[in-house]
C-alpha cells in the first residue's frame, strides 16, 4: 500500500493523464493522415468523409480528441517548465489548470460544430 | 531512454507547442460553420505555407510520437529493448508516410 501511496498524487495523475492522451494520439494521428489522404482520390471522397463525420457521436469523439490534444499539449508544456525552470510550489495547480484548460476547449470545441 | 533520444523529444515537443496552437485555431476556424472539401481543399491547394507548416509538424511528430511509443513499449510491456525500437522506428516511419501523402493529398492542386 506505502509503495503505491504516490499514486494518488496529482503530479503523478498529470503524468499519467499526459501518457494516456499520448497513446490515444498515436492511434489517432494514422486514422487522421488516412482521412486527409482521401483528398488524393478527389474532393468527393474527401467530401463524403467529411459528411459522414457529421454524425453526432463522431462529433463527440472529435471533442474528445481536441480535449486529448490540448491536454497532452499543456502537459508537455508543464513537463518542459518543470525540467528546465526551478522547482515551482504551484505545480499542482499547473496540472489542474491543463486539465481544466483542455476541458474548456473540448467542449468549446464541441459548441462550435453542434 | 538515451540522452539523444530524451533530447529529440523535448525539442520536438518545444517545436510542436506553436504549431499545436496554430493548428487548434484552425481546427475551430475551419468547422465553425460546417466544413466542407471543397472549402478545405480551395484554401490548402496550391499554398506553400500550409505545405511548409504542415510539413515541418508532421516531421516534428513523427520524431516526438515514435520516441513516445518506444518508451510506453519498453516501460510497460516485457519488450526486449531492440524490439521497442524497431517497432518505435516502424511506427515513426508510417506516421511520416501517411502524413507527407495527406499533406501532398490537401495542397498539391
């Protein structure tokens, strides 16, 4: 139990949200680069992708993946202050505001395209 | 994870935090009110600028995203450390394939 005490620590939540979004990236980006690349057999292909992906529960995924980048993003960013910048009280705070930030913009995200 | 790969990393993620920002502005620009091929491909054919952007990130990503898969590979599977590799190298090298022929797919006209 004392050896997996640190795992209720936010910082190593922050970590492990940072790691999760990244494996979730990796599967994305391919399937991304593959739908953009439809664009190579003409617009209607790309065009009917594009309407496919007007279904709400794509929507939702997007939103979804929007939050993964954002978060993913904030936390490299906290990663690199934390590696190259002194030791800061407040480093909980940054993580909670990366979560906070990303769910803000996914959900922004999603109140744009709904 | 050896020094030259810790270092690419973090540069590539440094390189990245821009173009992340750049890219998310687009993403809420362009789907705003619907996105449609053939407003997506009237404003990426034929410029040299999203060609350059987008070809500088996904050279960036490849690197940072292959070097990330290696390390979850040999950290959380029983993995013999060449195998990470390979697999990160064979990961690294679809992702910039598949992302050169998607940039080439949306600007060349």
């Amino acid at each position: 139990m004392t050896m997996l005490a640190h795992r209720t620590s936010p910082l190593w939540i922050a970590a492990l949200v940072h790691r999760l979004s990244g494996i979730a990236l990796a599967i994305f980006l391919p399937l991304h680069f593959l739908a953009l690349g439809l664009a190579i057999s003409g617009e209607a292909r790309l065009e009917a992708f594009l309407r496919w992906s007007d279904q709400p529960l794509v929507k939702a995924s997007e939103a979804l993946l929007v939050g993964l980048l954002t978060v993913h993003m904030l936390g490299g960013l906290r990663l690199l202050a934390l590696e190259n910048l002194a030791w800061h009280r407040r480093q909980v705070w940054f993580a909670l505001l990366a979560i906070a930030a990303a769910m803000l913009v996914a959900f922004a995200f999603l109140a744009s395209v709904v | 994870m050896n020094v030259r790969l810790y270092v690419w990393q973090r540069l590539t993620a440094a390189a990245m935090a821009p173009l992340l920002l750049v890219h998310l502005a687009v993403i809420f620009y362009a789907t705003r009110k619907g996105l449609s091929a053939a407003d997506l491909l009237a404003r990426t054919r034929g410029s040299v600028s999203w060609a350059g952007f987008y070809g500088v990130f996904v050279s960036a990503v490849a690197v940072h995203a292959a070097i990330g898969v290696r390390t979850v590979l040999s950290e959380w599977l029983p993995l013999r450390a060449r195998h990470a590799d390979v697999a990160a190298v064979l990961f690294g090298v679809l992702l910039a394939v598949l992302g050169f022929r998607a940039v080439a797919a949306v600007v060349l006209p």
